[in-house]
C-alpha cells in the first residue's frame, strides 16, 4: 500500500494526461527537511501543480510530529495538490512478477521537475557518483538527462544543506563542481545547483551550509516552470 492511500501501483501513464505541472519533492537526511512542509504549501497555491514527495529513511525523522514546524509526515497528504508521499519501503513492497510496475521509474516518467531540498552530504556524494541504494537516489540515477527517452528535457534542482565544515571540505568543492560544470551547464546540462547560506546552523556553528531560504526554492521550481504566483491564504511562513 502507497502513502498516497491505494494498492494500486503508481502509473505514469494514468497521471500523464491532468494537465498539471508534476514536481517531484524530496528531501534527504539533514535538518532542512523540516521545510518540506511549507515548500510543499507554497507551491501548492497553484492549482495547476501536482505534488509528489519522497524522503529517505533518515529525512522521515526529522516530520514525526515533534513540534509545529515538524508535524507527522502523512498529515502532508491533507495538503491541496499533494497526491501522493513514497518510501524506500514503497519500491519493493512485493515480490516482482515480470510486468509489475518499478516505482522509481515512474516517478521519474511522472516527473517534470525534480527538486532534492536539502540534498545532504551523504546523498551528494552518492548522487555524484551513481549509487543507487534507495528511492531517491534511484530515480536520480534513472533520470532521462538527455530526454529522448520520456520526450521532454527534465531538470532536477538540488539544496545542498550540512554542517559548515561538511561543506568546506574539499570533496564537496569537487562533487559540486561535477553538478554545475559537468552535468548543469549548456544545453546538455540537466541539473542547477541552489548553493547554501550563511546562518547559524541547527548544530550551533555559525557559517556557510545552510539550505537556501525555502521561499528562494519554490521561485526557482516556479520560474523553472513559468508558472505565476498565485497566493491563497493560509500559507504558513517560516524562517
């Protein structure tokens, strides 16, 4: 059974004729994560978009319901235009017969927009260098980067968020230098890099690391899309 509150299998195909614009939302391990709630919210103004989360194991902790800012993960379901919330778990929930559904490939089929806020260390340097041990990072690495093959050129929009020394040490230069020059310039290019601020971290250090403001996040998705800002009330602010 999927988040999303059927047995049956996502399909791309059944969703791909809604007219909607599909971002796919997904967040992994750092404390960042707790912004998923109100960048799902804003994006959610727009009644032509069509949300879909995804979180690693290690992002689910950070949305159990310990304060406001942090509520249970399913009650992000009660939230317009978000259809669905998947898991590592959803992928193989059931042994695979020959013409089953593999869930990381439909939500990269489904997909229009992918935006990874935050995008921990941990998961930067496997997105990097191919590993695949998960949900998310399986439909990244399933990602059509040149868009012959779902027919439309898709890009993934990344947040890196850790700790200031995390971030200043050299592999992460090299790894961020791998998304912006190799994979995220020119037309070939698939992915943009939404580089961290400078702030007092959850940790207690002071400097460069922190995610990008989340209201930054959703422009960049909305501009990405060319889609107008739309607001509604009861869109909740955060710092």
């Amino acid at each position: 059974m999927t988040s999303a509150g059927t047995t049956e299998p996502f399909s791309a195909v059944a969703n791909a004729q809604d007219g909607k614009h599909h971002v796919l939302l997904a967040a992994s391990g750092s404390v960042a994560t707790i912004k998923i709630p109100l960048i799902a919210k804003s994006l959610a103004r727009h009644p032509n978009v069509s949300i879909r989360i995804l979180l690693t194991p290690s992002a689910e902790e950070f949305l159990q319901g310990q304060a406001a800012e942090q509520p249970p993960l399913m009650s992000l379901l009660e939230i317009e235009n978000v259809d669905g919330i998947y898991h590592d778990r959803n992928e193989w929930n059931k042994p695979w017969v020959r013409g089953d559904k593999i869930l990381h490939i439909e939500l990269r089929r489904w997909a229009h927009v992918l935006l990874v806020a935050p995008l921990s260390a941990n998961s930067l340097a496997k997105m990097v260098n191919g590993i695949s041990d998960g949900l998310l990072l399986s439909v990244i690495r399933a990602w059509d980067t040149t868009g012959v093959i779902d027919g439309r050129k898709k890009r993934i929009f990344v947040a890196p968020a850790m700790n200031t020394a995390m971030w200043r040490h050299p592999i992460t230069k090299k790894q961020i230098k791998i998304l912006e020059q190799d994979w995220g310039e020119g037309e070939t290019g698939w992915v943009t890099v939404l580089k961290p601020m400078e702030k007092e971290l959850a940790c207690g250090d002071v400097g460069d690391g922190a995610m990008l403001d989340w209201r930054l996040l959703v422009e960049h998705v909305e501009s990405h899309l060319d889609i107008s800002l739309q607001k509604k009330s009861g869109v909740a602010d955060g710092d």
